[in-house]
C-alpha cells in the first residue's frame, strides 16, 4: 500500500510541475538519444527501443532487400496535460528514403487522455548504413522539433515476426 501511495504522490507531483508550465515552456533540447526522456508541452517523450525486424521475407511488410534494413521502434508519450493529445501520424519524422508508418495501436479517435501514457511502434524500412536514420518528433505545442539520434545499426536486438519475440537480453 505505501508503494502505491508513493507512486501516486510522484505522479501528482509530475503533473503539478509540468502541467503548471504553459505551452510555452523549456525550448526543445536539440538532439536527444534512446532511452531519454524529453520535457513536451504535453508532458514527456522518451524513444524506448530500437530492433530489427526479422523471421520472414519483406516482415510486417518493410522491405528487407538489398541494401534495406526493417526496424521497429518503441516511442512512449506521457500526456500530463489537463486535456486529450490529439494524435497525429505527423508528430514522427523518418528521413524521406525510409519507408514504413506508425501504429498507434488502441488509440480512441486519434486523442490520447488527459493524465495517461500510450506506446507507439513505429516500423521502417531504412538504408542499411552504419548509422541509423534520426528520428524527428513534431511536439504540437512547439515550433522547433525534437530530434532523435537512433544509434548504430550495428549490433541492433531483433524481433521475429513469427515468433513475436524479442532477441535475448533486450530491454525495451
């Protein structure tokens, strides 16, 4: 019980703190990593994970030809604000030569709730590179972007499409 008396006072805090802020709160930091949690106008962004696709030809659809490496990544939006998040496909940014979409999931009529949280996957097919794309997330209360930097694409964890797991050790 005093657990969750403890993590109730945090969220109430959380909310008091970031919500009391108006839109037009801490500019947007520039280039984050994974794993980081991002100030929103809303409340907080954090890009959970990112995993190959693999266990059948062309997996969830993404090209895996040549040159072309499937990923999936996890984004967590944190809605803080007294009011629904209009959701928008428009708020995730993958450079123009990746290919893919988001899956928003269980989404009601494209609004997230006031004081909820909600995982987005988002899944592309991408150059084969070194590097991994950036991510660009459009905070709708703010004009400058948040950019993600996603990382190498060495070494990445995989998610098999078939068997829908998750390579060992992977922490998303």
């Amino acid at each position: 019980m005093a657990v969750w008396a403890g993590a109730l006072a945090g969220a109430v805090l959380g909310v008091v703190t970031i919500a009391g802020r108006g839109s037009s709160g801490p500019a947007a930091p520039g280039v984050v990593g994974l794993h980081q949690r991002v100030i929103t106008s809303f409340g907080t962004m954090s890009v959970d994970y990112v995993v190959k696709v693999v266990g059948a030809p062309n997996p969830m659809g993404l090209s895996d030809a040549p040159g072309q490496l499937p990923i999936q990544v996890g984004v967590t939006l944190t809605n803080l604000a007294k009011r629904p998040l209009r959701y928008s496909p428009r708020m995730f940014e993958m450079p123009k030569i990746a290919t893919g979409g988001v899956d928003a999931g269980r989404l009601e009529r494209g609004r997230m709730p006031s004081l909820s949280q909600h995982r987005f996957t988002l899944r592309y097919s991408v150059a084969d590179a070194a590097s991994l794309p950036r991510l660009v997330f459009h905070d709708p209360g703010r004009r400058a972007p948040v950019v993600v930097e996603l990382g190498s694409s060495r070494h990445l964890g995989t998610l098999d499409v078939l068997s829908h797991h998750f390579s060992p050790g992977f922490a998303g």
